[in-house]
C-alpha cells in the first residue's frame, strides 16, 4: 500500500505513538498489571540507573536506590494522575531517593568513584578517538567532580537539563519551583562550575 503524501496526513489522523502505547500500558498498571509495569521500567531504567549513578557516583548504591525507585513507583501508580510525564515522575522519585541515599552514606563512608563509560558499559557521550581516551576520561571525572561540589539545588537543575536533556519545565515539576527559579539555578551552576574549573588548573 502506497502511503498518502505528507501533506494529506491531517486527512487520517495521527498513527499510534511510543507515548500513547505508554499511556496504554501505564492504566493497565494501574489496574495491576505487572507485565505492563515491567515494560514501563524496561523504557526507563537505563537512563534512570544513568541519572543515580552520576548522583551518587557509585554503581552499587545506584543500582539499589534505582531498584527502590520502581519499587516506590509501582506502589504509588494507582494515585499517578498524568499530570506531568512519567518519566518526569520517575526522575522525581529517583531524585528523592539520591537525596535520601546520599546523605545517609556521608555518616558511614565516601562516595566511591565510577568511571562514566562504566555505567551499564554505555559511555555517558560519544567517545574520542582512541589516542584521546585517556585524556577524555580525565575530563570527565573532573567534570563528575565539579558537578559534586555543586549546591545541591543547582546540581540538580543543571544535570536534570543539562545531562538528563530534560526541558526547563520538567524540571521545575521535578524540583518543585517555577521556570524561572531553574533558569536561574542552570545559570548560576554553570557560572560556579566554569569557576571550580579553572580552580583546578
């Protein structure tokens, strides 16, 4: 069947998306569905156990907090109204948790290091050619660094928009403030991490 020319596509309509299968499987969660559930957490899981990792910079407490992350989710997924995306509501979740997760760990032990092309053996950009990978890796712990020493707010705005990808809206439903209050807090944190940055020569 040869397919109508794009100009006529109001003429029938939009063709099923990603997001309305989503939607789709998140009511039958709702209602219970466990494989349902289990195909929402396969969408998201990469980039949130992504997101933990680079929080809390150590792969094992990473995995558990994501773990405990859809644990909460699936738990709390009756009350899920839609009004932000789940993946907005799921990054809320995993944040809390970090929050939570980190400061807990400062009392019993330092964070443990973990290499950005460790996680899930995904790099966290595109890697370099093969003679600047050393240098390239240095970077980015430096960088991991810098966005650790962050105030906590700030941190959380520039990774969320910055790394996560995630527009200055859904950023503000997953802290909790206006619009504006992250477009200041993304300016802010990179004003202080280009400044740490040339600290550290």
């Amino acid at each position: 069947m040869t397919a109508l020319p794009a100009s006529l596509d109001c003429l029938i309509g939009p063709t099923p998306t990603e997001e309305s299968l989503e939607k789709v499987k998140i009511r039958a969660a709702q209602q219970g569905d466990m494989t349902a559930f289990e195909w929402i957490v396969r969408q998201h899981e990469e980039r949130l156990f992504t997101f933990c990792c680079r929080w809390l910079r150590c792969n094992q407490d990473a995995r558990e907090v994501c773990q405990d992350a859809f644990v909460r989710a699936w738990q709390a997924l009756p009350d899920f109204e839609g009004r932000c995306s789940i993946s907005t509501w799921l990054y809320q979740i995993a944040l809390n948790l970090c929050r939570d997760r980190a400061k807990t760990r400062s009392t019993r032990q330092q964070a443990c290091t973990v290499a950005l092309e460790d996680v899930e053996g995904q790099p966290a950009c595109p890697l370099p050619a093969p003679d600047r990978s050393a240098e390239w890796r240095g970077e980015m712990q430096k960088l991991e660094r810098g966005l650790a020493a962050l105030p906590e707010k700030l941190r959380a705005a520039l990774m969320l928009t910055s790394q996560e990808g995630l527009s200055q809206e859904e950023c503000a439903l997953i802290l909790n403030c206006s619009v504006r209050s992250v477009e200041g807090r993304v300016y802010r944190a990179r004003q202080m991490l280009l400044e740490w940055w040339n600290r550290q020569g």
